[in-house]
C-alpha cells in the first residue's frame, strides 16, 4: 500500500512540475496582437501590413526575442469596420497582449481609441495618416497611448507641392480631388502650400462622379496649368490621366501614396506615364542599406516585393520592439512610457523624428515611371517644405 501511494503522490508531483512549466512558458512568451482588416475592402493592405510584420517578428525571435523572450502574435479580423476594430481591442485585451499592431484605416483606428485608453494598451497603426487618430481634436489633448508610423496627409500635400514648384519648375498649377476627408485634405494641404511659396492654383475642381472630364479639361487648357495634382483613387487616377493626355495635356501629374504604379501602369499605356509623380511611404529600391535588407528578406519569405503597407507594419514592430528594448519591460504602461519619450527611430520607410503629438516626420519618397514600370526617384525631405 505504501508504494502504491508514494507512487501516486509521486505522479502528483510530477503532474504539477509538467503544468508549473507549461504555465511558466506561457508567461514567458510576450504576446503581440494585430487588429487590421484581414477581409473585406481593405483586405489587400491589411494583409501586405500583417507580413511586414510576421517577418519583423520571425527575425526578431531568431535574435533572441524581446527581453530573451519569444514574442506570439495574435490577430483579430476587424473586416475593415470600425465597431469590429474596437471589438478586437477587447479580444485582444482578453488574450493580454503587451501592445496592438493596427488598425490602418483612419475609421476604424478612431474607433479603436476609447478601448485602447480604458484598457492602457499601447496601440500604433501602421498606415493611419489623419491627426485624430493620435489626438483628442475636441480636448486639444494626445492620447498617450496611441502612435504611428506613417507620415501625415498635411506632410504628404505640402512635400508633393514642394515637389512640383522645384523639381518640376512650376507655379500655376491645378487641384483635381474627391469628395472624401483623404482627398480633401491632401488638396487643401497642397494648394495652402503652393500658395504660401508663391505659386498659384488655377483650378480647384471637386471632380467626384464626374466622368465628363471634357468641361475640365477645357478649363485647364485655358488657364494654362503648369501641373495637375489628383489626390484621388487609384480608379479614379487612371480615368483622369487617360483624359488629360487625351485631350492633349502632357504636363506634370501628381498623386498621393496610395497610388499603386504597378496598377496604374496595367490601366496605362507607357507614353501617358511620361511626367506622372506620386509619393509612397516607401520605395524598394531607394538606395538605403535597411530599406535594402527589409526589401531582399521580405522578398526571400514571400516571393514578392513589398509595398508600403508591409514596411509599415514592419516598422511599427520594430518601433515597439525598440520600447520594449529601451525600458527594459514589456509592461503596458512602461511600453506606452517608451513610445512617449522616443524621439527618432530608422526605419526601413525612412529616418523617423517624432513630434508632440506623436507623428512621425520623414522624407516622402517620390516615384515614378520608367519603362512603364515604377521607379524610385529620390527622397524629398520634410526641411526641404
């Protein structure tokens, strides 16, 4: 009787030591949730944002980790709505993630905030480029525990105005833009700062569900423009540039950053391509080491280049990882305490200078087409607005 109960105690013990060490490599692992639109409109971005950051994460775990800990990542699919996306904060919070990677879209990153600031998890989205996703407009105040990657729309208007007066040499020029927040203030942002730096804005012309372009084209013909900028969809783009060099207008086109050339030169033949500029968070052959190694690891992992939306979320893993790193903890409050006092991070999109509210300064890259397929052309730098 004595045997069989030591040898039952004795499985007792070692029952408890397997789940002791079970429960301890749990608690060892760092868990990082993602909250990006997996299906849906926004399918395409969020999932080229979720392999930035799988990579980042595989690479990051072949060095050890954070703190000698393997880092888990957890998403949750917001189908790019935003009653989902605050959804997934609370899914994730359930799952006690030390920080949550995403949403991209500017609705449903709003909407995420209130479940982020009641719940203090650190939060950066990649790819949101509107300003209240980090500040409260109504309080006047920066939520402390939101952040970004992605430079902002008013940076992104006045560099592409910069761009038009001095490497394109104009001064008159016309704003053709969409009835959405994006568009119109990517249009405001580039006419404020043409205007401010002596140029002009000829045409400032809503063109939303107008596919009569004759009348515009009419009009920019009159007035002369020097250089058209079209803040608008990449559908959008293409009807516009299709119309503009039909009607015989060759002159300087310039778009935003979600322009997407390989699309757009599909939709194009090679010669209405000539003199088309657009900016982009990010270039694979911009002649940067970093942006270089991220491009040639990426394209070993997937078989593909990556686009802007993946070294986004490349960056803001790494930018998180870097917080983790500089406090030494990856508690919620302490990551957030990082974030805050983190003023410059190099990135594979760019070197990164980080003002009060959060935002990240950068140099926009300029594209654009070079037989008839997408070519980097240089960094235009924020100083140089």
């Amino acid at each position: 009787m004595k045997i069989k109960k030591y040898g039952l105690a004795g499985l007792c013990i070692i029952m408890a030591v397997i789940v002791a060490f079970c429960y301890s490599k749990q608690q060892g692992t760092v868990i990082i949730g993602i909250n990006l639109a997996l299906s849906g409109e926004n399918q395409v971005q969020g999932e080229a944002t979720e392999r930035g950051i799988v990579l980042a994460k595989n690479q990051l775990n072949k060095r050890g980790g954070m703190l000698g800990r393997p880092v888990k990542l957890v998403s949750v699919d917001n189908h790019g709505k935003p009653a989902d996306a605050a959804m997934a904060v609370e899914q994730l919070n359930m799952r006690h993630v030390a920080a949550i990677i995403g949403p991209n879209v500017h609705d449903c990153a709003a909407a995420a905030v209130t479940n982020i600031m009641n719940k203090k998890i650190p939060m950066i989205s990649p790819a949101g480029v509107q300003p209240d996703i980090t500040t409260d407009k109504q309080q006047n105040t920066v939520y402390p525990y939101v952040f970004r990657t992605a430079f902002l729309n008013a940076q992104q208007g006045e560099t592409m105005a910069a761009y038009a007066m001095e490497a394109c040499s104009t001064q008159k020029m016309a704003v053709l833009y969409e009835d959405t927040a994006c568009s119109c203030e990517l249009a405001a942002h580039f006419k404020k700062a043409a205007e401010r730096h002596g140029g002009e804005v000829l045409l400032y012309e809503n063109v939303s569900g107008n596919m009569d372009t004759s009348a515009v084209t009419a009009a920019l013909k009159e007035q002369s423009c020097q250089a058209i900028y079209l803040p608008v969809s990449q559908d959008t783009a293409a009807v516009w540039i299709q119309a503009l060099r039909d009607a015989g207008i060759g002159c300087p086109v310039l778009g935003p950053d979600s322009w997407q050339g390989e699309m757009l030169a599909a939709a194009l033949p090679a010669d209405y391509l000539q003199h088309v500029f657009y900016a982009a968070q990010y270039a694979t052959d911009a002649k940067d080491p970093l942006s270089e190694d991220f491009a040639e690891a990426y394209y070993e992992m997937y078989g593909e280049l990556p686009d802007s939306y993946a070294a986004l979320g490349y960056d803001a893993f790494m930018l998180l990882a870097k917080a983790v790193e500089n406090g030494q903890s990856v508690k919620r409050e302490d990551i957030a305490e990082q974030l805050n006092q983190l003023k410059e991070y190099q990135g594979v999109t760019g070197n990164m200078i980080f003002d009060d509210h959060h935002n990240p300064v950068k140099a926009v890259c300029v594209l654009s087409f070079w037989e008839h397929e997408p070519a980097f052309l240089e960094r235009q730098e924020a100083a140089d607005i």
